[in-house]
C-alpha cells in the first residue's frame, strides 16, 4: 500500500511538472528552394500558385526526364485530387513550364507551345464577334431587310456606318433605333422593334453594323 502511494504521488509530480513546462517550440530551417527561372509563363504561375501548397523541393523528388503529358498529369492531379487552386488552362502552363525545366520536353515543340499559350490558337476576339453578330441577325430576320453592302427594304449597314462615322454617339443611337425600331430615318417603311434583344445582343449587332 505504501509503495503504491509512493508511485502515485511520483506520478503527480511528474504530471505537475508537465503541465508547468515551456510549450516545446520547433523553429524550421529557412525555405532555400526555388523555382529555376524560365522565360515560360509557367514559371511565373508555379511561383504564385504551387509554393502556396508545398516546396518547390517536391520537384526534385519526381523521376527525371518526365515527358509533357507526365508533368501536366501531376499538375493535374494537383488542381483534381488536393484541391490546387488553379484552373485547368493553369494545369497545362505550369506542365509546360516543368516539362522543360525539369523534363524531357523542349520549348521548341509545337506541342509545348501550345500547353504554353494555349489561347494563341483561339480565333480572334474580332473574328468570334463576327460570328455571332451574324448569327444573331439570322435568328431574328434581320437580313430579310438588310445587307452589308446594298439596300433591301432598309438601308444597308455599308450605308448606317458611314452616316454615323463620325458621330461619338453612334453606338448608343444605333443600338436604341435596334432596339425600339421606327420609321423616317431612311424612308417610310417602319423598322420593326427589337425589344426583346439583350442588351449585350444589341450592342453585338450595332457594333457590327458601325465596323461596316
């Protein structure tokens, strides 16, 4: 009985002791990795978005020589399974970026370059523009009555562009005659309204008008 007193009062002092101790305090080394430099935007992006999660240590610990689709699969792994905040046009820059860097892959491949800049082979915003401002003037009959370069029943957008071409607020005028219609402008057949345009399917449709 005595001796397991003595083992609890030994225990009691040791928990007091325990509790009365500094909290332990780990200081970890200075972060000495980097990200080799590249003129690719990837390196840019790696620098921004994958330190925010990890060293660029980790690097060092993938196989060397790893292709394009290798590296652009563990960036992809990286946004899909940890939750990487970066999104998928993001995923093949920075794969292209450590393909080169750290793989086998060359900045000269045409493959690489256009994970690189994966909008370069996108059409134009102006041809884009073109496109839907025609297909929004075939939905809506437009073309019944109008053409780019000659008059139908109402005068052709060769015609409207060069009466407001020199007016600041042609947009404005000509999106509103789109969108509530009228008639005497350009004769005396009525243009019927638009009204149930968008706002931005209007500004579309003058804006190709104008750039005729």
């Amino acid at each position: 009985m005595k001796r397991m007193t003595t083992l609890l009062c030994t225990a009691q002092v040791f928990l007091a002791a325990m509790a009365s101790a500094a909290p332990l305090s780990i200081t970890l080394p200075p972060e000495t990795a980097a990200f080799k430099p590249s003129a690719l935007p990837g390196y840019s992006l790696a620098q921004q978005k994958c330190s925010t999660c990890h060293s660029a240590d980790y690097i060092n610990f993938q196989p060397p020589g790893m292709t394009l689709a290798q590296w652009t699969g563990e960036a992809s792994k990286m946004q899909h399974v940890y939750g990487a905040p970066i999104s998928d046009q993001d995923v093949k820059i920075i794969g292209a970026y450590l393909a080169v860097t750290y793989g086998s892959a060359r900045a000269s491949d045409a493959d690489l370059q256009a994970a690189s800049n994966p909008s370069a082979g996108q059409p134009p915003a102006a041809s884009v523009a073109k496109v839907d401002a025609m297909a929004l003037f075939q939905s809506n009959a437009c073309l019944s009555c109008h053409a780019i370069d000659h008059k139908v029943l109402g005068p052709a957008f060769h015609d409207v562009a060069a009466r407001y071409a020199n007016d600041p607020q042609a947009l404005a005028k000509v999106t509103s005659s789109i969108q509530h219609g009228g008639a005497g402008k350009w004769g005396n057949i009525p243009m019927p309204p638009f009204a149930q345009l968008s706002p931005d399917d209007l500004q579309t449709l003058a804006t190709f008008i104008l750039d005729q």
